[in-house]
C-alpha cells in the first residue's frame, strides 16, 4: 500500500488533532518539539510540520496503537505517512 502526498498530510492532521484532545500527550509533544499553541495554528497546513507530528507519533508504538485504534487506521499507516510527507530526507539506507 501506498499513500498520496494528500492522503500523508490528512493522516498527519489526524494525529494533530489526536495529540491536541489528548491532555496527557498534548504537553509531552508541546515540549519535544518547542512549538506554541500559536505554532500549531500558523503552520498546521505545512508539510514538515505535519511530518514532526507524525514522527512524534511514531516514537512510541503504544501511541501509535492508541492513535490508530481512534480512526480506524492500520498500525503501519503513521509510519507510511511519515516517510510520504519526509520525501528524500526521510531515506534512511542503514
């Protein structure tokens, strides 16, 4: 399975607004990534932010199943996603 470019983004802000009504989350994912609440508002529809959120998410497979088990998703999709909206410099070869 593959995924769009839009596919990757509305995935992306899936697991936005998943971390934005998760309280205990929301703050961990705040601190990781030093953005503000006006952050979120301003660049929400930009691609590499949306790929922070995503590889938020997939730091932990316990979020990711809790994410996923929220919409429907396949476990793999986030990570999918992920590498979708990261393009060349998501390319790991080791």
């Amino acid at each position: 399975m593959s995924l769009s470019q839009d596919a990757a983004e509305t995935l992306a802000l899936k697991a936005l607004a998943w971390l934005v009504n998760n309280d205990e989350l929301m703050p961990v994912f705040m601190g990781a990534t030093g953005a503000s609440v006006d952050d979120l508002k301003a660049r929400a529809g930009e691609t590499e932010f949306l790929a922070s959120v995503l590889g938020f998410l997939t730091m932990d497979d316990a979020w990711v199943v809790s994410f996923c088990d929220a919409i429907g998703e396949d476990y793999t999709t986030p990570m999918m996603a992920h590498q979708v909206l990261m393009g060349e410099a998501g390319r790991h070869w080791t």
